[in-house]
C-alpha cells in the first residue's frame, strides 16, 4: 500500500481530527489525543502521522514532508500557501474578529476610522481588512496574549481567533465586526496529488463520507 504522510495539528484541533480520520478508517483506534510523539508509524494502514504546531502544517505541505494535513481555515488564507484545498472538514469552528474595549468602540465604528493600532497573530488579514475599508492601520505583530495589548497600551483594538467570546468577555473586550468564519480544512500537497493521485483521492473520499 502506498505510504501517506499525514500532519495533524496540536491544540484543540488534534482530538477531532484524530476521531474523523478515525472513523474514516485511516487511523487505528490507539492513536489517541494524549499522544507526546511527533511522529506515529502506522504500516499497516499505510499512513504516518506527524503532531504539529497548527501553524506549521501549511508549510511541512507545501514543501511536501507531509502529502495532506489538517488546519484551519485562518492559517491558510493567511499564510497564503500554494496548497490545493479540497475538503471543509466541519469542525474547529471559530471566527476572526475585530475586537476592542466594551464601552469604547461599538459595531459599525470602524466606518469612521482613519488610522487605529492593531494587535494581531493575523497581519496578512488585517492589513488586507482595514487597506478594504481604506483605514490606515499600524499593526503590531505578536505571537500570544493578544488580549492583553489594549489593556496595557500597545495597541487599540486586536484582531484574533474566538470561539465562544468568552475569553474576549474575561478581558473587557468586545466584537466589533468579525473578519472571517473558519473551520478545520483538509490540505494536500500538489505533487502528492498527482503522484499518490489514488490513494489521495480514496482518503479524500474517506473523510467526506465519515463527516457528520
């Protein structure tokens, strides 16, 4: 059987995207959420699995060291990798929003904006937001704790993941619009899809069916 390598994201993604891929058949039951290795070997079913930072699967891709891995939505638009795209996986569902102190801004704000400060994990997002709406925007690049920046001064609004708001709610932040509804989505390298063109397609088919 021809041998697919496979990355998988840590977080909150990993536990259903290992029971889809379970379900589908493709990952034996003992591949558990727990797992601390890096990379799982499973010959039998023609499979290897690398764990990931999310935001290194994109890359681990395209460059072809994994042939498909699991993401969201978020990380690929704003990566921006030349990654064929084929199934939405329907779970991990968050939005990107625009948020900024309750009391302070309010939905429809920005309309009237010139020029703001934004904190953000997502500067290709935000800048492509704000340059549609023709708002000067300095944005400030971190890589966590994003909800702290306009508590402190480093920034007047953030742009960042939210699941249920309730971590935006902890920090006295509210939504002001929200950028992008995203999901976990199936990725595969180009090459590996014409190269592995049916056992990629048979995986492709696979996780569809298993999909809720």
């Amino acid at each position: 059987m021809e041998r697919l390598t496979i990355a998988l994201p840590k977080g909150t993604l990993f536990p259903p995207a290992i029971q889809l891929f379970q379900k589908a058949g493709l990952a034996p039951e003992e591949l558990e959420a727990g797992t601390r290795k890096l990379m799982i070997d499973y010959p039998s079913e023609g499979v290897r699995f690398m764990i990931l930072r999310a935001s290194d699967v994109p890359t681990y891709v395209e460059y072809g060291a994994a042939d498909l891995g699991v993401v969201g939505e978020d990380m690929i638009l704003e990566q921006a990798k030349d990654l064929y795209e084929p199934l939405d996986l329907k779970f991990g569902r968050c939005s990107l929003v625009v948020a900024g102190p309750t009391g302070v801004y309010l939905p429809g704000d920005q309309e009237e904006w010139t020029r703001i400060r934004v904190a953000t994990k997502y500067p290709r997002m935000t800048e492509r937001y704000f340059s549609g709406k023709g708002i000067h925007a300095e944005i400030i690049k971190l890589y966590g704790s994003i909800e702290l920046a306009p508590m402190v001064g480093l920034s007047e609004i953030i742009v960042d993941l939210s699941a249920t708001g309730r971590t935006l709610k902890e920090n006295h932040l509210d939504v002001i619009d929200t950028i992008l509804e995203s999901t976990a989505r199936l990725i595969i390298n180009r090459a590996s899809l014409k190269l592995k063109y049916a056992r990629v397609h048979q995986v492709i088919r696979a996780l569809k069916e298993a999909i809720p």
